[in-house]
C-alpha cells in the first residue's frame, strides 16, 4: 500500500478531453469574390466525466464569419457535454472582395471550463489551412 493510494490516485483516461476533427466544403475558397465555405467540427468528449464545453473559432482578416467579414473570431457554448458524447457543427466562413490567393489558417479550440465560462479548466487546440485561389 502506498502513500498515493490513501488519497484516492486514480489513472487518467487519456491525455486529452476532446477529439476535435474538421473539414471543408469546398475544399478551397475563390479569391476576389464574396463566396463561402463550410467547415464542419465534430467534437467529442474523450474524458470520463461531464464537462462544460465551449468551441472558439478564430480566422485571420479578409475572411470572416459574415459577409462582410468584420467578425474574426467565433464563440459557440455548447453547454454540458456528457462522457463519449459527440457533436457535429456547421460554421461559414466568407471571402470577399479583398482576399487575396494564398493559405489561411484557420484555429479551433475546444475549452473546457469550471463552474461558468470565465474560468478555463483545460483546452484542445486544433489549425486548419484554408486555400484561397
């Protein structure tokens, strides 16, 4: 019997809370038109207890989650997510008049919080290349 066990040690499942995976339709976005994509995330809860989930989405400028791509940045709280539980999420993303060839990352975070919003407990991180042409 060690010193640990009186504490109650117990093995962690896995290193991560969440599986995060994402694609695109079309695979690529026109460049110099007012056109979108479709970025599909599934998220899943790896973990073995219930945790309170929130999915940021983050895009560099000349892309954005409107028309007009003034919003950079995107926040979906999904609330509670139970253990092996899993969610699909749909998100446009527009090009405009202004965006140039190139490739664009693209950054999703899946966070999990404590007791409310304002506190992070833990977050998964995940870069998607978006191709403009």
């Amino acid at each position: 019997m060690g010193v640990f066990d009186l504490f109650g040690k117990k093995p962690v499942s896995s290193e991560f809370q969440y599986d995060l995976e994402c694609s695109m339709h079309p695979i690529r976005l026109p460049a110099f038109k007012e056109d979108f994509i479709v970025l599909n995330v599934s998220l899943q809860n790896t973990s073995d207890q219930p945790l309170l989930t929130s999915l940021v989405l983050a895009v560099p400028k000349t892309i954005g989650f409107d028309r007009t791509a003034l919003q950079q940045e995107h926040e979906t709280r999904v609330g509670e997510l139970p253990s092996g539980e899993s969610r699909v999420f749909s998100f446009k993303i527009w090009g405009t008049q202004r965006t140039r060839p190139g490739s664009y990352p693209l950054r999703v975070y899946a966070v999990s919080h404590y007791r409310d919003y304002g506190h992070v407990l833990n977050e998964v991180r995940k870069t998607v290349d978006l191709r403009v042409e």
